[in-house]
C-alpha cells in the first residue's frame, strides 16, 4: 500500500494535519494509522458502580483514539503563546497565534459555534492577583466543554471519512526509511508513504523515545510537573471562572523559590482518573450543558521540576511517584486539607463528614506519604496564596488528589517546519515535546500540513 503521506495518531495534531491537507489538495492519497478505537467506539469502563476505578482497558479511550487525549477533555482551547506549549520559539508568535485561531474558526465551524471565547485582557482580577504576587497568564480560552467538544470530533470526522483512509486499533509498530520515503508496519503490514506525520502524543512518548533512537534523532529531556487536583466549591472560585472560565495563575514560592500554577480549571467540573502507560494519576474536566455540571470546581497545582546533568529521566521520576500513590491507595488518594495540614491521613469518615463531595471515588489517605517535601511545602504555599484572592481555598475541606502529573515528553530536534533530520518525516504535537494543549497541538498539525502543501 502507498500513500502521499501517512500521519500516525488521530489526536488533534493528526486530525488537522489531515483536515488541511484534504483541503488544500483533494488528489492526496492519506492515510491516519491509530492504535485506539473509533470516536463511537471510545468508551471508558468506569461507570461509578459496577466500575468503580480504572481496569487498565488494552487501549484506554480516555488517552487514545480518534480525537486523542483531547476526545473526553474539557475542550479548552486556549489561544496564547504563555504556556500549552513552546510551538511560537519554532514558528514565531504571529504564526502561532494565527495558527491557533483558524483553528477555533474551524470548530466553529463543525459544531463549536455558541460557545464562549473568555479573555484575561483587561481583566480586574489580574491587578488582585499582583497584590499578593499571584501572577495571571494572558489567554483568550475558548471552552467547547466535553460535550460540544464530543460533537466537533464527531463533525471532523464525517467530513475527512471519506477522503482519508482511516485505519483505528491499529497501532504503527515501526518507521523506516526508504528509498523516495517511509515505511511504516501495523499489525503485521507495510505502508509506505513519500511523507510521514508523527502525532502520537503522550501517550506515545515511550515509542517516540524509541524511534528516535532507531532513527538517529537527537532528543532531550528535562522537566516534569508533579502535583495535586485541588477540588473545592464551586462559589469559592466563582467570581473568577465566571468571568475568565479558565485563569493560568503563578506563584514563586518564597521557600523554595520554586514556581507553581494552576492548570486546566474546570468551573463545576469533575475529577477523572487518567492511565498512562499503566500508571494512574489524576485529571478534571467539565460540561457546557448545565445539566451535567456538578457543584465543584476542579484544578491542578502543579510544580515544574528541571533536572540538570547527569539526570535525564525526569519522566521517570514523575512515574516513581505517582506509582507511589498507586500502591498505597490502589490508585488516586485523597486528602482534605485540613487533614493535610494537621498531620494525619484522610478517613472514608473524615471525607463523608466533610462539607464537599467528592467527584472521582478515591482512596482517602495522605499524600505527605507521597509527595517529596519540596513540592507538597510549595502546593500548600500556594494554597494559602490563593486563598487571599479565592477567599476559601485553604478551608479545612478542600480535597487534594494526588498525584497528578503532567509528563513532558522528551523534545525531538526539528526545524521551523517542524521537520526531523529525515527530510519528509515530521514530529508534531504532544508526541514532539514541543506542544502540550489541544490548541498548539491542532496548529502543529495545520502549520506541517501547510508545508507539505507548499512543496508539492
Ligand atoms: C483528561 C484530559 C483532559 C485534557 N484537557 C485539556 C484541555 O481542556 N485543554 C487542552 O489544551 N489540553 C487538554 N488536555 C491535553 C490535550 O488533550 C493534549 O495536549 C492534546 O490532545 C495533544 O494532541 P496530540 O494530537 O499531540 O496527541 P494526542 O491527543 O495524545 O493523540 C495522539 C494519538 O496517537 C495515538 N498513537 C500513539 N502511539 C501510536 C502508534 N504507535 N500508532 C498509532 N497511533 C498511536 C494515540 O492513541 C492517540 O490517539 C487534556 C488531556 C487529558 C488526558
């Protein structure tokens, strides 16, 4: 089988690499290699009763399938070069933030229109966040919700169906060079290609490694973020995600010096295990439609971690740790924070008496047993940081699950077209080390397919 060009992954770097690319030429014969299932065929087990807590499914349709990591998430598409990724030091900030919202028009467009598109310009609670050295990041946040998100997924793929050859649960084993090309093996077969578009993101970050060493692509690695999901009332944070849904906030700790932000704010949000590679860690979402809302507001603190020399695993430290949660609570654990702070572990009792519920059902416990000093004394720091501008954060009740982790996947050397030594092979999105957001990941996908286009 030979095709024009092949991408691996159906995440969103994938989905608009393709979307592009269909677009921009129709004569194209491409091909989407996925190792998960269909958009309707993703469907995670845990139903709360019958399935309380992760099965460790052979494909996980919260990470993988059409749609990616990003199918189930809460649809944030956040359209700024501060954080989600360093896509902008490859292809310059204009071209990223342009990249980002043609993106957004093409939501729109498939299903999207409606929803809301936030902005911190101008916004009242940046000047607060400064008075007590709270740092507000800059974005415009449009949020489809998981539901709309659903839809948009749904739309893309009816529109590329019948113009790019789908091939689902059939992970890519291989890539290799050929004369005039690339060729890939899946289950058993060959495919060759004249280009290839790797997409696989986190989830794919161990095969990436692999091939990168099979191919002689240089790579390097240094950071990851540890943390807990801090799920609260939802009134306590209300006057912030009403008006800007989503606020990326900093703080340096005085302690430590060490730098910790809160990531992926879900207004009346749930929190949901996340499996990768095994390991289970922590993660949020919410919904658009009112009816599936919940009374709390999920996010992440998080502390970024860099090594330096000689250390090179730094993913690997961030799994030590979350396994560390896994053995003792069989998975997620939980803890008030008042528990956290007077020294002892979180009760089934302790957590029923409290005055939240809580959305994910985790093992109560104490994740002082679990988190390195440094990082629980900057999460607490932070906690009571937050709760000068979020009057109620550092309330004894505040449940913290841990861990979550936000692996980085290690970063392929590419150029500005994001292409890899080997002309014609192009590493995109999460799997590139480069991206970590949905809307970085879908411009990295739009941004290659454009350079294809221009060179055929
Ligand atoms: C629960 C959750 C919530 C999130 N919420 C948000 C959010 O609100 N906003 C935001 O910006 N980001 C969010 N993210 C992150 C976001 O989903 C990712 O940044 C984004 O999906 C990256 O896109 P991608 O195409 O690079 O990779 P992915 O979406 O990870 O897609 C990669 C695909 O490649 C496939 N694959 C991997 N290896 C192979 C192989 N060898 N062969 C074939 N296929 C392979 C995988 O199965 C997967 O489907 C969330 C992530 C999770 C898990």
């Amino acid at each position: 089988m030979k095709y024009d060009i092949i991408i691996i992954g159906a995440g969103p770097g994938g989905i608009f690499s393709a979307y592009e690319l269909s677009l921009g030429n129709p004569e194209l014969k491409i091909a989407v290699f996925e190792a998960g299932h269909a958009l309707d065929r993703r469907h995670c087990p845990i139903d709360g009763e019958k399935i309380k807590s992760c099965i460790s499914c052979k494909s996980c349709s919260i990470m993988s399938g059409f749609g990616g990591a990003g199918a189930f998430s809460d649809g944030k598409y956040n359209i700024t070069n501060d954080f989600g990724g360093t896509l902008h030091k490859y292809i310059g900030k204009k071209k990223a933030t342009e990249l980002m919202r043609y993106v957004d028009e093409i939501n729109m467009r498939y299903g999207g229109a409606g929803t809301k598109l936030y902005t911190t310009a101008g916004s009242a609670f940046s000047t607060e966040c400064i008075k007590h050295d709270l740092h507000l990041l800059n974005a415009s946040v449009r949020h489809l919700g998981t539901d709309v998100n659903y839809v948009v997924l749904g739309n893309l793929y009816n529109e590329l169906k019948d113009k790019v050859d789908f091939f689902f649960d059939s992970t890519v084993d291989s890539i290799s060079i050929i004369d005039g090309g690339y060729e890939i093996k899946s289950l058993g077969k060959s495919y060759e290609c004249e280009r290839c578009i790797v997409s696989v993101g986190r989830i794919g970050s161990k095969w990436m490694e692999r091939v990168c060493r099979e191919l002689d692509i240089p790579t390097r690695s240094n950071r990851v973020d540890i943390g807990v999901r801090v799920e609260l009332p939802a009134e306590v944070f209300a006057h912030i995600t009403d008006e800007l849904y989503e606020s990326k906030i900093v703080y340096r700790t005085p302690k430590y010096g060490d730098r910790v932000r809160t990531f992926c704010m879900n207004p009346r949000g749930a929190v949901v295990n996340e499996n990768t590679n095994g390991i289970i860690t922590v993660n949020g979402h919410s919904y658009e439609d009112p009816a599936k809302q919940t009374s709390n507001t999920n996010f992440a603190l998080l502390v970024a971690k860099h090594f330096s020399e000689p250390f090179k695993d730094s993913n690997g430290y961030g799994e030590s740790i979350a396994r560390l949660s896994n053995m003792l609570g069989g998975g997620v654990i939980v803890q008030r924070f008042g528990d956290l702070i007077k020294g002892q572990r979180s009760t089934e009792s302790r957590i029923e008496e409290s005055f939240i519920t809580p959305t994910l059902k985790a093992t109560p416990g104490d994740l002082s047993l679990v988190l390195p000093k440094r990082i629980l004394d900057g999460i607490i720091e932070m906690i009571y940081a937050l709760d000068k501008v979020a009057p109620g954060t550092a309330n004894d009740d505040t449940l913290l699950y841990g861990v979550e982790v936000k692996f980085y996947n290690m970063e392929v050397n590419v150029d500005e077209n994001l292409e890899s030594p080997h002309k014609g092979l192009y590493i995109i999105g999460d799997g590139s080390g480069i991206t970590h957001s949905l809307s970085h990941a879908s411009a990295s996908g739009v941004h290659v397919a454009r350079n294809i286009l221009s060179k055929r």
